[in-house]
C-alpha cells in the first residue's frame, strides 16, 4: 500500500487534488471539474497498472463474513469501518482494468448525459433553470431594483436602521425574483452601500445586512439551488428508499413506507417558503435591535414623502387593515356556511373505488417486522383491522360504469348542495374589492363617487349570481348577466387604477410583487410545475423591463399593458370555458370563447415581441441574452463534467468507500450532522453547483435513505450552504461584495459585519433541526 493507505483512499485524495488544483490554476471552473476527472483517472490508472495501488477488500468467501450472513446482516451493511476485523484481501482497485473501466466510463457519461441532459425526465425542470435566469437577469438590468431599494428606503428610513431594514426587504424581493447570489450582492452593493455610508451607517453593519440579504437567493423560491438540488434530489431519495426497501425485505418502497418516495422541485419549493422568510424576518429583526442600541450607527433617514397624501393613523388602519380583513374573513365565513362554495355539478362516469387499507398487509414477515418497526404497532394493527373488514365486505370495490339514471340523480343531488356563489366569482370580485379599498386609503382626498360605483357593482354582481346564476349555467350565460355588474366594478377599478399610480410605493412594488405571486403561486399552489411557471416570470419581466424602458424614453407603454390584460384574459377564458374545438359538437360559445383566446394569445405575442423589440432599440437586450446564455452553460458545463468526475470516483470504488463510512454509524443524526459540517467546510471553496452535482450524488444514497423528511434534508442542505457562503474568511458573497464596495470599506469591515448575520444563520439551522415541521407544514398544508 502506498503511504500504508488503502489504495481507495489513495485515489480519494488524488481525485481531491487535481479538482482544487484545476479550480485554483485560474482556468474556468466548468472545465476545470471536468479535465480533474480526466486527470485524476490517467493518474489512478497509471498507479494501478504499475500494481501500486492496492485495495484491502474483505474476503466475502471467509467463515467470520459468512457468520454475519447467517446472523442476518444484510451484505450492504458489512464494511471495513463498522467489522474492522475482517478478514481481507489484497485486490487492485480496477477489478477489471483500467481500460475496462474507461469503457464502462464512457458508455456511463453518454447516457447519463442523455437522461439528464440532452432528453431525459429531469430536462424540462432543467429548462426552468434558464427561465429563471433570464427572468432575474432582465429585472436586474432594467434598474428595476435601483427603484425597488429607493422606494423601500423612503418608506423605512424614518425608522431607526431603517435603510437596513429596507435592504433586507429587497434583498427578500431580488432573492424570490432572481435568485442568483451574486447578481442580489454586487447589486445592493453597488446601490445601497454609499447610500448607508453617506447617512453615517457603521459599515460593519451595512456590508453584513447586504452580504447576508443578497444569499436570500439561495433559499426563497424561486432558487436555482432549489431547482438543481430538487431535480437530484427527487432521483436520489427515490432510488435510496427503494433500495431502503429491500434490505427491510419489502417489494417496493409504496409497500415499506405506505406512500410514495417522491419528491419534487415544486414541494421542495412549498418548504423552502417559511425558511427562507424566517430568515429575512430575522435579519431585519436585528438590523432595527442594533440601531436601538447603537442610534448613532444606524440613525433614521427621512427621504420625504413620495406620495403628497396626508393619510391619517384611523384612516390607514381603516382602509390598509379593517376593511381589508374584513372583506376576507367575510368570504371565508360565508364559505364556512356554504353560502360561497363550489358550483361543479360534473358526474363522473364510473363509481368511486373502495378504500384501501392504510398499509398494504399482505407481505412477508421479514418485511412486516421491518414496518412495525417502521410505523408502530399501533399504525399494523390498525392496517390490519382495516384490510379485515374489507375482505369481509368482499374485498376492495372497483369503480363500474354509472348507469344514466345514477347519474341524472347525482346531478340533481350536486345541483341541490351547490352554493348560491361560485367560489371563483367571488375571489374575482373579493381581488377587485381590495384593489377599491386600497385606493381609497391611498388618496382619501379624491372623489370617491368612481369607488362608490365600482363597490356597488360588487355588491350588485353577488346579488346577480345568487338569484339569476344557476349552478347549471354555462359560462357564456354567467358573463351576460354579470355583464353590467362587472362593468360597473371595473369602472371603479379603472379609477382606482389612476390612484394607486399616484403612490410612488405601490407603483414601483406592485408589478414586481405581481409578477413573483404569479410564479410562485402556480407553483406552490399546484397549477403547474416550475418550468411553465419559469417562463411566464422570463416573459413578465421582458414586459416589465419593456414598459420601464417607454417610461424611461417618455414613451406610451400602452401596448405592454394591454398585452398584460391580453395574458389574464387567455387565462380566465382558458380556465372558464372548454376550447377543445376538434370535437364533434361544439357550442356557439365556445366558439366565441376560442377566438377571444386566439386573438388575445396573437395581441399577448405581438406584445412580447414589441417587449423585446424595445430592449433590443434600446441596447438591453443584448446583454441579457448574453448573460443568460453565459450562466446558463456555466451550469450546463459543470453538469456534464461532474457526472464525468463522480463516474471516475464510481469506478474505482471511492463511492462506496465514503458510503461504507458513512453507513458505519448507528445514528441517522451523526450521518447528517457529518455530511452538514463536510458541506459547510466545502462551502468556502466550492461553488454550489459543483457541491450539488459532485458531492451530494456520493452522500446522497445514505443521507436520503433513512428516516428524515427528504423536504428537511434538501432545505437544511440549502441553509447550510447559503452560511459557508457568509462564513469568514471564504465566503463567496463575501469577495462579490468586496469586489464592489468603496475603498474605505475595509475587508475587515466586511467580516466583522457578518458575523452577527452567519450566527443568525446557525441558529436558523437549529430551529430548523430542533423544529422541522417549520420546514414541512406547508407542503402539508397546500398538498402536492
């Protein structure tokens, strides 16, 4: 052995050298990664050949390894680590030879690549990654940030450490629109730093405020961390339970666990949400402690008032709180009484089918002594119990064809419990109704007749829908009798419009805000999957950018708003109305419907396409789609070269080496606790796409495969890297933010402001480890 080390470890550490030698040579990390597999494997196989490497494996044909296989240990489990006495056998590392390996290698890497990224299941959700890109790219360079951070300034600086709360709110806004690290730092950076300095902010906190807030992007959806670790994660957790299943002696990890082992990036999203807006909580929760303490070194800053309306403390809470809680819980009551509900009254054809046990029962007993180990006694039994009386009522029954008397019947029956309101009606109007009391509030000197008409047409519009909208009305029917109502409301609206332009607050968050609930609430709330979602935040940002390039240039920006309500109006008509029109019989309106759609699908294009044509005049758009592209094969590039690198560790065992160690400890705790400290350490000279597709494909199957929530896993595993990315003296936002700030802003200024924040930080990973249904209980709440 050379160095009396085993030859697996001797090509851990050869692999480990030529990956931080090419990344510290200067040479672009994307390439770097893959030429260190390149390397390290001409280097182990070299050794190989010459028979310097030597591999102490256990000899599986030995009395004492054939015992533990009597005993009942699974194969596995036994290690070099957990049965140190073992008899061994000296072996080469290449059991085949190098060039059997390279072959292996090669036919690996192509398929690999073609699952993950060329055509595999994982490419659609990868396409998000340059969606969202784009989206954060376009609204970073449209200087829409620049007046998110003025008006977020003037709205907290009266406060003590107001610029530094203010700064944590954008950082919050970039990171959910964004969500590039470095793009959020240098950004804030360039922007708020003099600002905070001029005021006479001590820079040790205003560099620890921008540094910590700019890594908000690592965590608050929609994070590209979150998308590349979910897409991996979904694989990794997937393939470790199934193999959890079969040592427990059970067919399928359905049966062993009782649900299925998956994951996805939209659920790693809904968990993602309340951590990430903890953590922001927390950042401006000690910005404005320190400025009470220390007022001198965070003093308030009045930048006066951007609206010219005198609005008075009743008339704020009136209108910006009563009234709006009011109108929500009123629905949500009347929604408790059925008196606003669902008006579906679609039959299906076939019966529902017979509930099934909570476990499947029917198994060995090898695998039901691994469930009850599992789920408690309690939980069989009462599986048990349950397939019981299904049997006896004759087993589970199947869904059959619904006769036209059964069906006719339940109709009636939904006709008759239907609610008077359709609940979609009136979460329109409730939207509408807080868009009018919001403007009221806003400029409570104006003439309140247009609001007056608008909130009467609301009113008009419920009293409408409960007396001439039947549950069995079509869609076309509704809208004409809703006509005059909602034409009355969005008159009002209209003019409330006007208003709320008027305030500087509103008209710079509004659109942004819109755009992010958009994104994120067709994700989180189940509509689609990220990667739609991905690209109506690149398209709404290109529109975004495009009207703050008109306003700019004293131009109209009449077409993209126009393009905008063509957007919501697909989408409402979409949503109401069935357009499949390749039918035999198709209703007149449905027709009408299917060409409102067409022509407002034509003017929505005819408006991106005039969005980008505007940037491009303008020498916007340019930059954009070079920089996207430019990140966007970063990200490409490194994934082919780590898959390369990880299948050169695979090759000569050094993956199963770092399992077997990892897998020698009793308790699933330790495991996870060691992998977050060798991830944090990694952090400092790491980037995460290399953490993510290098080392975490190698833990993965140990930290995945146990008990733990694999949602608590992955958003602990993004914590931990967003803090080794503020830890002293490696952190990457660290040097983004050094490469930005004033000459006087020392480094030192800069690691003695972050060290409050990378605390912060550690105690957000405690309450996330002591309290994890801070991580779950959305996912739970909102459902996959």
């Amino acid at each position: 052995m050379l160095f009396g080390l085993d030859g697996v470890e001797v090509g851990l550490i050869i692999v480990f050298l030529c990956l931080f030698g090419g990344i510290l040579s200067g040479f672009p990390v994307a390439f770097a990664i893959g030429g260190a597999g390149v390397i390290s494997f001409g280097i182990i196989a070299a050794l190989d050949s010459a028979g310097i490497l030597i591999h102490q494996a256990i000899d599986s044909s030995s009395t004492m390894y054939a015992d533990l296989i009597a005993q009942g240990i699974k194969s596995d489990t036994i290690s070099v680590f957990r049965y140190p006495d073992l008899p061994r056998i000296a072996e080469p590392v290449f059991k085949g030879g190098w060039e059997t390996a390279m072959d292996r290698n090669i036919s690996f890497i192509v398929n690999r690549m073609n699952e993950r990224v060329l055509a595999g299941q994982s490419i659609e959700t990868l396409l998000a990654v340059v969606m969202f890109v784009l989206m954060g790219i376009t609204l970073e360079r449209s200087k829409i940030a620049n007046d998110l951070l003025t008006t977020m300034a003037r709205v907290f600086g009266p406060l003590p450490g107001g610029l530094a709360v203010s700064v944590v709110v954008v950082g919050a806004f970039l990171a959910a629109s964004t969500g590039i690290v470095g793009a959020t730092v240098v950004t804030m950076g360039l922007l708020s730093l003099p600002t905070m300095l001029k005021h006479g902010y001590n820079p040790k906190l205003a560099t620890g405020v921008i540094a910590a807030s700019g890594t908000l992007g690592q965590i608050i959806p929609p994070s590209i961390v979150i998308v590349l670790l979910g897409t991996l994660a979904g694989d990794l957790y997937s393939a470790a339970q199934e193999n959890r299943a079969q040592v427990a002696g059970c067919s399928d990890a359905l049966t062993f666990l009782g649900e299925p082992a998956v994951v996805s990036v939209g659920t790693l999203f809904q968990a993602a949400l309340i951590p990430g807006i903890m953590l922001a909580v927390l950042y401006g929760l000690y910005a404005f402690g320190y400025a009470l303490l220390n007022p001198k070194e965070a003093p308030a800053v009045e930048f006066g008032d951007s609206t010219g309306e005198v609005v008075t403390r009743g008339e704020g809470l009136t209108w910006f709180l009563a009234v709006p809680v009011g109108l929500i819980a009123g629905v949500i009551l009347l929604g408790q009484v059925n008196v606003i509900g669902d008006q579906d009254v679609t039959v299906d054809s076939f019966s529902d089918a017979g509930q099934t046990a909570s476990l499947r029962t029917n198994v060995g007993e090898e695998c039901q002594a691994s469930m009850i180990d599992l789920h408690g006694q309690l939980a069989w039994d009462t599986a048990v119990a349950e397939q019981t009386a299904i049997n006896e009522a004759g087993g589970v029954t199947e869904a059959r064809a619904l006769s036209d008397e059964e069906r006719a019947e339940r109709r009636v029956e939904k006709i008759a419990a239907a609610a008077p309101i359709g609940s979609g009606i009136a979460i329109g109007f409730l939207l509408l109704a807080l868009i009018l009391t919001t403007a009221r509030g806003v400029a409570p000197s104006a003439d309140t007749r247009p609001l007056l008409i608008g909130g009467a047409g609301i009113l008009l519009a419920m009293a409408v829908d409960i007396v001439l909208v039947s549950p069995v009305a079509t869609p076309g029917f509704t809208l004409v009798y809703l006509a005059i109502p909602l034409a009355m409301t969005l008159y009002g609206v209209r003019y409330a419009a006007g208003l709320l332009g008027r305030n500087e607050l509103l008209r710079v968050v509004f659109p942004p805000l819109v755009l992010i609930i958009a994104v994120l609430g067709s994700i989180l709330g189940g509509i689609t999957n990220p990667t739609p979602a991905a690209a109506l935040g690149a398209g709404g940002a290109i529109l975004l950018a495009a009207y703050r390039k008109l306003h700019d240039q004293g131009k109209s920006g009449g077409i993209v708003i126009w393009s905008t309500f063509a957007i919501i109006v697909m989408i409402l008509v979409g949503v109401n109305f069935d357009l499949r029109i390749n039918q035999q019989d198709v209703s007149v309106e449905n027709w009408i419907a299917f060409g409102v759609a067409k022509i407002a699908y034509l003017f929505a294009m005819f408006g991106f396409l005039y969005g980008c044509w505007v940037l491009m005049r303008g020498k916007v758009l340019t930059p954009i789609v070079r920089e996207t592209a430019k990140v966007t094969s970063m990200v490409f590039t490194i994934l082919i070269g780590s898959q390369l690198l990880n299948l050169v560790v695979i090759s000569f065992g050094g993956e199963h080496y770092i399992q077997g160690f990892l897998k020698s400890f009793d308790n699933e705790f330790t495991v996870f606790l060691i992998v977050m400290l060798v991830l944090f350490f990694l952090g400092f000279v790491l980037d995460f796409l290399e953490i993510i597709y290098i080392v975490i494909p190698i833990v993965g199957p140990v930290i995945y495969g146990g008990t733990f929530d694999p949602k608590w896993v992955t958003i602990m595993i993004a914590v931990n890297l967003q803090t080794s990315f503020l830890t002293p003296p490696f952190g990457f936002a660290l040097f983004y933010l050094r490469g930005v700030a004033p000459k006087e802003v020392t480094t030192g200024h800069i690691y003695k402001g972050i060290i409050p924040f990378v605390l912060i930080q550690v105690a957000g990973l405690g309450l996330l480890w002591f309290f994890p249904s801070i991580v779950t209980i959305l996912p739970a709440l909102i459902g996959n």
